[in-house]
C-alpha cells in the first residue's frame, strides 16, 4: 500500500543561479549528473522508471527489480551511481518526484480548463 508523504520530502531544484537545472526534481538532477557514468541499459532503465513513477514510487528494490526483470542488486548499484547511499534515500526522492510531477499536471488540467 502507497504510505503519504511528508512536505519535507518534496523537493525540487531550480534554484540555481545560472537557470541549470530550474523546474527538475532531485532525482532528475541527479540522473542528468551522473549520466555519463551510466551505461545505455541503466539510463535506460532509471528513464523507465521515473516515468512510470506512479507505479513505481511504493516498491521496495526487490518489487522494482521484477517489475523491471533485473536483479535486485542492479537496482541499487544502478541507484548508488545517482550518489545514493541507501535504496530509502533514492525512494523518497522518488515519491517526490511524483508527487511534483502530478500537481504539475494537475495545474496545467486547471489552467487549461
């Protein structure tokens, strides 16, 4: 069962100075950083997940790693190299993005209305 989300988790960059980065989520930020040290298949991967974060923002690394049908030590080696620590860290960043990315839709549904 999805668990809530706390305001404090819900983070997104864009404060930069020079404008990098402005509108992306942590994970994001993250990915775009560490790209060029990921091979095709992982960046592929991480791509698959952060879009389908709706389905994917509650799973522990073992359900990821079946739903996405690669073992469970890809997953976090593959999250490790965004310069995460602990699976935890990378699932709260996780749900952040997806909450962002939701109110995100939710305000342009609004204004489009």
């Amino acid at each position: 069962m999805p668990r809530t989300i706390a305001k404090s988790q819900i983070r997104a960059t864009g404060s930069h100075h020079d404008g990098a980065g402005a509108g992306r989520t942590t994970i994001e930020e993250r990915l775009a950083k560490a790209s060029p040290k990921l091979n095709l298949s992982r960046r592929k991967l991480l791509t698959e997940i952060l879009d389908n974060s709706e389905e994917t923002y509650f799973l522990s690394s073992r359900e990821l790693a079946k739903r996405y049908d690669v073992d469970a030590a890809t997953i976090v080696r593959t999250i490790q190299v965004l310069g995460y620590e602990r699976y935890a860290e990378f699932l709260a960043d996780l749900r952040a993005h997806f909450v962002l990315r939701i109110r995100a839709l939710s305000r342009r549904v609004f204004f489009a209305a």
